[in-house]
C-alpha cells in the first residue's frame, strides 16, 4: 500500500518548536457538510458608555481614558507582571526552584470605535496599530529580553472585553516557547548558513497548497505543521528580524495582509472569528550583542473554531498526553480560506 498524506495517519514535525502533530485525515472521508450556525448578530454600538477601553470613558481601575483618535496604549491596571519587584534566584529546594522576574504589561486599544475588529478596519487604521506594535518593542525592547505583542480576540478565547484591542507583556526573562524557537533557529542558521523561516517561506510560495493569502511583502499560510484547525502564520518575503525593522514597505503590507486574513476567518462561519495571535521576533533587551540573523519575524494565529461558529476544537484527552493531534490536513484548511471572499460577509 502506497502511503497518501490525504488518506493516511502521519505525523508532521515543526522545525520551530521541535514538537510532532499526528495527522488523522481519514478520519475526515466524510464530506464536509458540516452546519455554518450562524450566531445571533454581533451588533455593536460605535461607542458604549459602559465600556472600559472607549476613549473618554473611565476605567476598572479608576483611571480615566482620553479622547484618543487612532490607537491608544495604557499600563494595564491588572499587570501580570511588574516592574519594581525584587529581583535574584530563589532555591526553595533542588527539585523546586523559582527564579523572581521584572517586567510591565500594556494594553493597547486598536481604535476609538467599540464595534470595529481588525478586519472591519480601514488599511490605513490598520497600519496605525502596525505602527505602535513596532514602537512599544522598540521601547520595551530597550530594557527587556523579551517583549510579547498579541492579541485575544473573542469570548472564546476569553477575551474580557470586545472593542478592539491587544496587549504587550515584556519581562526580564525569555519565555519558554520564543526560547525553543530561538534555540531552533539559531541551530539551523547554524547549520544552514540561512534563517529558517526564509527557507520555510521560499518552499511554501513554490508549493502554493498552503497558502491563504499573499501580497508583495507577505504571505499568510497555513503552516505545514499546525495543530489548530485554521492555524495561520503572517511571514515576511525579505529577512526582518523584529517588528521595528520593517520597512514602510513591508508596513503597509502587513496591514494589507491582517485584512485579508482576518475578513477569510471571519467569513469563514460568517462569526467574528476568535483566536489568539502574537508576535515573536528576535530577542531585545541587549540590542548591541544580539546576533539576529538566524532570527525571521513572524506572527502565529491559533483559531478554536473547528466546524461552525459554535463548534470548536479542544486540546484534550490525547493531545494533553501525547502530542497535539488534527483531522482536516493543513491544506484543506488553506483552500477553505482561500475560497473565501475578501469582501467582509457584513459588509455584503
Ligand atoms: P483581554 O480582553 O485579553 O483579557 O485584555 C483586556 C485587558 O485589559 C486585561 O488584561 C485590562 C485587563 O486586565 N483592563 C485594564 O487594564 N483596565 C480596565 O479598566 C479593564 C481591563
Ligand atoms: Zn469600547
């Protein structure tokens, strides 16, 4: 019997991260006639007095939001982590140890209007929010190892609030996932002499059955080893180790590519998809001594939604115990966004 990837049960490394998913696409033979429910309306108003991030409006915290036009950066008034804390190891004993750890967290709120998310905002409001994702590492980069950009977006993801926004931890230490993906890539620049996810976008735009979407500076795409349904990542074209070295070039087609993705999620199950996104680029905090080249900025995009608007998929069970585990291969999931229109299903 002749191995099919489309029909047989395999298992997909990622070169990032060093972790295996077990692919089961038979288990998908069925024909996808899977329900698009649809959810009642998610009508919004453009301002909403009981709103927390609203401009003018006053906070948890007691704090008071200006007026703000484009977007707008507050400290958190709930900071996980903070910045004048006692610093120094801690041994409580050999098989317990604790390590103290400094940081700040922030939150930004991509526009002034409570009804809008990313895909129903302009390219140009859209590149604003580019903007100071770039600047707050730039800023926090100066004294932090690690500044963490993302985004929760929707009740699924446990998203405490809907009007557009995103947060931006840094700490004084590299957090466990952007420290196995700097020791990878460091490991094959190591041994390639070029930046893994150079590599891995070159092969992508060559094969094309991965792909979602795709502009002069970026491809978005369905990675080859994704555990979530619709699993994306945003790659740049051209080496940019953070999100402060992209060039006005590479801007303007992020924004341009954040549309597009996100108008193919959420008409997908015409819902506003969930997820949670982030960043990860080269380590900051020591600027000078960094040596970035094996680093490639790039976004991960994890999606809950599995069949519908209301149907998602839970890590469990095996995946808790063994290793993350899929149905739909990863380029079915890339052609479902592909066919998608990038005309937003509100916007008819
Ligand atoms: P999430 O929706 O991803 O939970 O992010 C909202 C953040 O906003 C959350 O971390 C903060 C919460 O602590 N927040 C404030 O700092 N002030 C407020 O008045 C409300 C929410
Ligand atoms: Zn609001």
């Amino acid at each position: 019997m002749q191995f099919i990837p489309t029909d047989h049960p395999h298992r997909r490394f990622n070169p990032l991260t060093g972790d295996w998913v077990l692919v089961s696409p038979h288990r998908t033979k069925r024909p996808w006639q899977g329900q698009v429910e649809r959810l009642p309306g998610d009508d919004r108003p453009a301002y909403d007095p009981k709103c927390y991030l609203c401009p003018g409006n006053e906070r948890a915290g007691g704090a008071r939001n200006p007026n703000y036009q484009e977007t707008f950066v507050f400290t958190n008034d709930f900071a996980a982590l903070l910045a004048d804390s006692p610093t120094g190891p801690q041994q409580v004993a050999p098989l317990m140890q604790a390590e103290a750890v400094v940081g700040t967290s922030r939150v930004i709120c991509f526009s002034p209007r409570h009804d809008l998310t990313l895909p129903l905002m302009s390219r140009p409001d859209i590149r604003y929010v580019v903007d100071v994702w770039a600047e707050q590492v730039t800023e926090l980069g100066a004294n932090y190892r690690w500044v963490q950009v993302f985004e929760n977006k929707g009740e699924a993801m446990g998203a405490s609030n809907p009007h557009p926004h995103g947060q931006v931890w840094a700490s004084s230490f590299l957090p466990t996932l952007p420290a196995r993906e700097d020791e990878r890539q460091r490991a094959y620049y190591a041994a390639h002499g070029r930046p893994l996810l150079l590599d891995y976008v070159e092969e992508e735009l060559r094969a094309q059955e991965r792909l979602i979407a795709v502009n002069g500076e970026w491809a978005a795409l369905v990675p080859y080893w994704a555990t979530w349904p619709f699993e994306a990542m945003l790659l740049p074209r051209r080496h940019v180790p953070r999100l402060p070295d992209l060039d006005e070039a590479q801007r303007d087609g992020l924004a341009d590519i954040v549309k597009r993705l996100t108008m193919r999620f959420d008409n997908l199950f015409e819902t506003s998809f969930p997820y949670s996104m982030g960043w990860h680029g080269a380590p900051t905090g020591d600027l000078a001594g960094e040596d970035t080249r094996p680093w490639q900025l790039h976004a991960h995009y994890y999606p809950p939604l599995l069949r519908s608007a209301t149907v998602r998929k839970f890590m469990v069970g095996y995946e808790m115990l063994g290793e993350a585990q899929r149905d739909i291969t990863p380029e079915q999931a890339a052609a479902r966004l592909r066919e998608q229109s990038e005309r937003h299903y509100r916007e008819g």
